[in-house]
C-alpha cells in the first residue's frame, strides 16, 4: 500500500505527471529593468553634452553668455531683427516694442549675417557681463548691392534676467 504525499494537497490543477509547472519567464522584467538604465544612462550624458554647452543652470556664467550670444546672432542671421529681439534684454525689447510699425518693417528688411568664430575676454560683475565676439559679420539691405563687411570683432554687452543671460545693447546696460 501507498502512502499519500505529505503536506497540505497541491492547490488548483496539477499536470498528470506530478510535476510542477515550469517557472515563469522573465524576459519581459529583463527587458524592462535594461530599457531603465539605458533612459537613466541617455538623460545623463543629456545632461552633461547640455551643462558643456551651456544651457543648464549648472553651467558656468562663461558658458551661460556664450550660448546666449551664439544663440542670439544665429536667430539674428536666421530669423531677423524681431526674432533676435525675443531673446534680448527687457530693455531692448521695450525699445522694439516702442518703435513704429514703419521702423519695425525697415528692421525686418536688413539682413544680418554673423559666424560667430570665438567669444573672449569675458567679465562678470554681478548681473552684468561683457564679452568680445569674433567672427564674420556682414548686413545687407534690399535693393542696396552688395553685403556691406562690418568689423571681426565686436565687444557686447549682457544682462541677467530671471536667470538667463540676454545680450542688451541698451545704454541701461553698461555696467556702472
């Protein structure tokens, strides 16, 4: 005679054979758990590439003002006069905001070329800065021939605001 196993009877249908099902797979834990790191992974080198470029707030003020000039004469060359003014200091964009309609389409009509090849000598003194940018810069207006070359240097002024460095060629700029 034979004796029944021991311990409590085995819950819900068992294989004929007595054997337990096969465990589970978890392939799709794997999957996930890998899927995490790689986000956790990408977010980090995100962080550092945009920190080195400067458009973090962890990146240094020098870092900070030359992304903000690169960024303001490139939207100058591609967008125009009121494209670049957006990215200003409150006092240019007054100053935009105060001009004609007329003055305003002039503006438009000049078109601005800036390759920024370096941005030195930058000085910070509390909320302001200064900063030489180097490069080619060249402005034609319509119907006027050919592109008139301007300097290959240029010494800009910046202002803080709500954390961002804003290049400002208002006279309220100049530190004092």
């Amino acid at each position: 005679m034979t004796q029944p196993p021991a311990g409590p009877p085995p819950i819900g249908p068992q294989p004929p054979d007595g054997n337990r099902p096969p465990r589970k797979r978890r392939t799709g834990l794997i999957v996930g758990a890998v899927a995490a790191v790689v986000v956790v992974v990408a977010a980090i080198a995100a962080v550092v590439v945009l920190t080195m470029q400067g458009r973090t707030p962890l990146s240094s003020d020098d870092q900070q003002i030359e992304a903000s000039l690169r960024e303001f004469y490139g939207t100058l060359s591609d967008d125009g006069f009121a494209g670049a003014t957006r990215l200003a200091c409150k006092a240019d964009r007054d100053e935009f905001d105060a001009m004609s309609d007329a003055e305003k389409s002039e503006a438009e009509k000049l078109g601005f070329t800036v390759a920024i090849d370096s941005v030195d000598n930058i000085v910070v003194t509390g909320d302001r800065a200064k900063a030489e940018i180097k490069g080619k810069f060249s402005l034609s207006a319509p119907g006027g021939g050919e592109d008139e070359e301007m300097d290959d240097s240029s010494e800009e002024n910046l202002v803080k605001e709500d954390g961002e460095w804003r290049v400002c060629s208002s006279s309220d700029s100049d530190p004092k």
